[in-house]
C-alpha cells in the first residue's frame, strides 16, 4: 500500500479512503466494516448492542449478565489489539475512523461496570421504552460523549500513544469517565428516591 505523509496525511490522517483490504484483521477492526459508515463511532458504539442484548437474554442474573459482558469485552480487548496492529501496518494508518473495534470494547465496558446502575436509573425514567433498551441507551449517550469530548487524560492518551494499544486505550478511559458520571447521577437519583 502506498505511504501516506505530508501536511494533508497529517492533518487528516484519520479520514483519508481507502480500499479496506478484506482479511480477518480488518473485519474485526472495522467490526464488519461498520467503520465505513458515517459517524463510525457512533455507529461501531451502537454495535455493540446485540452482543449486550445476546448477553442479557442468555443470562439468569445481572450478576451472571456482568461476568458474560467482562468475559467478552476482555477476549474482544485481546483480539482487537492483534487486529489493530495488523490494520495499522497493513494499511500505513493509526487511529483511523474505520478502526471500531475500540468504540465496541468501549461501550461493552461503561455496560459492565454500570450495569447495576444502569438498570436502576432505567426504573426512574417513565419513557415507553424497555429496560434492556433504555440501559443501552443511557451508557450509549454517555460513553459517547466522552469518547468524542475526550477530556483529561483521554486526551493526552489519545496523542501519546500511537500504537493499537492507544487506540484502544483511550476508549477505555471514556468507558471509566462514562461510568464514573453514571455513578454520580445514580447517587443524585437516590437522594431524591
């Protein structure tokens, strides 16, 4: 593939076309490609979904549900690092938008560290929407904000660390941010409950 350098590489790096190439390694760092669509991010974040819904519908606790979600995000986080590194080299890219991977181990973490959480926070809310559903959606809306503001350290980790393991990295920091203000929004709805 050809080398990509110069002020335009540099500038926008993460958004220059290519023809992806089709191996094991770009199906998992783009997650089935999704990371061509528009807002790859969002879209790789959303899917996450039927693994979480898989999860919970297979599951007899959410004790048992947090187990399964760590299991997966932990062989997800292993298996996205080789692919990553083999895309990057491959492709001559670094944290390019077709890398979803990440957004994917991201969301699946903010769900398991504030599953109990999440579910809690659903009860309160009167919306015409299920549980399941409305869980995924609040860890969605908050994981995403983190992962697209990435303030802090986010930041500082998304710069410094040019690796797969960067790529990474820095949605698992977003995950933890995410799931710290789930917390803090969980401890407020108690006081008033």
């Amino acid at each position: 593939m050809k080398k990509r350098f110069g002020l335009n590489h540099l500038v926008n790096a993460n958004k220059i076309k290519f023809k992806v190439p089709f191996s094991w390694y770009s199906i998992i760092s783009t997650w089935f490609y999704i990371g061509k669509l528009p807002a790859p991010g969002t879209f790789g974040s959303i899917a996450a979904y039927p693994i979480f819904y898989y999860i919970l519908m297979n599951s007899y606790s959410l004790t048992n549900a947090k187990s399964k979600l760590l299991l997966t995000t932990l062989v997800l986080f292993i298996i996205g690092l080789i692919a990553v590194k083999k895309f990057q080299k491959t492709t001559n890219t670094y944290d390019h938008s077709y890398i979803v991977i990440d957004e994917v181990i991201g969301q699946l973490l903010t769900l398991y560290i504030s599953l109990d959480w999440l579910f809690h926070l659903s009860n309160l809310i009167p919306v015409n929407i299920s549980k399941n559903n409305l869980t995924f959606l609040i860890a969605l809306v908050t994981f995403r904000y983190f992962d697209i503001k990435k303030p802090l350290i986010i930041d500082y980790v998304n710069r410094k660390y040019k690796g797969a393991f960067g790529v990474i990295f820095d949605d698992i920091l977003a995950a933890i941010f995410a799931s710290i203000s789930i917390y803090v929004v969980y401890l407020i709805a108690n006081l008033f409950n």
